[in-house]
C-alpha cells in the first residue's frame, strides 16, 4: 500500500520547500454544504498566502492522498459515504476501498509518513466532560505523544474538558506552546481560563524549538495554540449559553463518544445563528497561515 502524494506537494518536499498538512474531517463533518468546499478552498489559499504549499489529507476510494486535486476535495465535501477515519481504522478503510475524512490523528500520522512536520487544523481533540466514567479520550493526545508533528491549533474545544485535556498532554510529553500568549485558547474564546507555562512570540522561536527539540532527540509532536483574535471570538455570555444548552441536550438525546463532538458543533451553529461557524472559519485560516508561517522558518 502506498500513499499518492499529489505532484505540487511531491516536488516541495523534494526541494525542502514548506508544506502545511491540512486535514479533512472539518470539510466533510465539522462544516455545512456548500460552504465546506469554498472554505477549504480559503484553508489551502491561506497556506498558500504564507508562502507554503498546502497538503490536504483524505483517503480517497481507499488511497491516502496527501493534497487533494479538485475532484478528490469535492468527494471529501459532498459524499454522503465519506466516514470519520483516525489512525485505528485507516488500515480497514483502506482495504475495503472507501472514501475516509481524516482526524487529527490519521492526518498527522499519513503526515508524518509523507515527511510532513508542521500540521494547522481547528482545535485540537482531548478529554470529554464525564471522562471519569466513560474513558472517552480523543486519540489525538496519544498519536501526537508519537508522532514527530508540529500541530498548531486554537487550542481544543470548549465542550471539553479543558483541565483534564492539559493534564494529559503533560503526562504524554507534549509541550504546548502558546503563540504570543500564556494562556490556553478555548477555540471560540481566545482564553479557555487556564495558563500555560511556554510562550513563543514568532515563527522563527517556533523552529529554533523545535530544531532544539531534534537536537536533543525529543520524541513526538508539538502543539503550538493560537487564540482566536479578539476582534474573532464568540461572545462569552452567548458561548457559556449555548455550551450549557448543548450540554444539557446531548445528555437527553443520549449522544455519546464521537458523536458527541460534530452534534455539539452543530448546536453551537444553529443556536448562534452562524455565528460560531464565522469564528470556526477564521481560527483555522489564522492557524493556517501560522502554521506556513513556522514551515516557512524551519525550511528557511
């Protein structure tokens, strides 16, 4: 089995130009048709604007593709059969022969098989609220424990839990760096309310960690949060609202594991009239940017 590595991505890496991983699963699950399309179109051009050539990752008619051409993004945007695919299930999504979106887990780990390093997505997954009993944990935390990618991201989502998800990255060895701020983001806030005790202030202090990280041969990957801008985020009163509203109805629809996440997301859209998904929108495209921003220094 073989990743297919599209020409434009194939021929940066071979002259050790920037590349940015992008992954797939907030086209097709985490934003509304049409608008996923044109917005994942925005995610690559953002990379693009930051001097970097952008590499979208999706399984396609069961072939990892690392950069999509049009054909393989609309599949990812508009097939009914496109399924939620992490590092576990890519070997038998494979052999069956479907069409895959990729977490943040299966994307940095196909990145990381491709010789891709630095990864932007939206937020990052982490512990759920009731983890205590459940043992719902996101495998992003333990891929990225592994894995030598560089994820930047707006920090993990509200509807988590924030305190749990920081102890575990701590315990997995993963530093989180926050860009240009001690506090952890909260996606749709730019502080979730809990500090942090790295700051970097430029793409350049990134690499110069990360070549450090190498030197010293650091396992696995990096997280680099990026909090909305404050002109961006969601209005707390109205996000605490919401949160507490999709709470409550996830519990009495009895939404569990990874249902919980796009339905919650889907909440948050409706209930603040789209608002939330503008906020969406500009995170990651911010993250995309930095991101090119940080493969651009360690290329350089």
């Amino acid at each position: 089995m073989h990743l297919q590595i599209h020409p434009e991505v194939a021929d940066a890496l071979g002259s050790g130009r920037p590349v940015v991983a992008l992954e797939s699963t907030i086209i097709s699950h985490g934003l509304p048709r049409p608008d996923n399309l044109r917005v994942a179109r925005e995610i690559e051009d953002s990379v693009r604007a930051g001097g970097a050539v952008p590499a979208t990752i999706a399984v396609v008619a069961g072939i990892p593709r690392i950069g999509l051409d049009d054909d393989a993004l609309r599949t990812v945007a508009e097939d009914d059969g496109v399924v939620k695919v992490s590092v576990r299930d890519l070997g038998t999504l494979v052999a069956k022969g479907g069409h895959g979106a990729t977490t943040v887990a299966a994307t940095s780990h196909l990145a990381a098989l491709a010789g891709i390093t630095v990864f932007a997505t939206g937020g990052l997954g982490g512990v759920h609220r009731g983890a205590r009993d459940t043992w719902d944990e996101s495998a992003d935390l333990t891929t990225l424990a592994t894995t030598p990618v560089t994820v930047v991201c707006a920090g993990v989502k509200s509807i988590l839990d924030v305190a749990a998800t920081l102890e575990r990255l701590e315990t997995l060895n993963i530093p989180v760096l926050g860009y240009r701020t001690h506090r952890f983001p909260g996606f749709y806030l730019a502080d979730s309310g809990y500090a942090l005790d790295w700051r970097v202030d430029s793409a350049a202090e990134v690499a110069a960690v990360l070549r450090a990280r190498s030197a010293l041969e650091c396992d696995g990957g990096v997280l680099v949060v990026n909090p909305v801008a404050a002109a961006d985020e969601l209005d707390r009163t109205l996000h605490d609202e919401t949160l507490a509203a999709g709470l409550a109805a996830a519990d009495a629809a009895a939404v569990r594991g990874k249902d919980v996440t796009p339905f919650l997301l889907e909440f948050f859209h409706t209930a603040t009239a789209g608002r939330s998904l503008e906020v969406n929108v500009a995170l990651v495209r911010s993250n995309a940017e930095l991101a090119a921003a940080i493969a651009s220094a360690l290329a350089a």
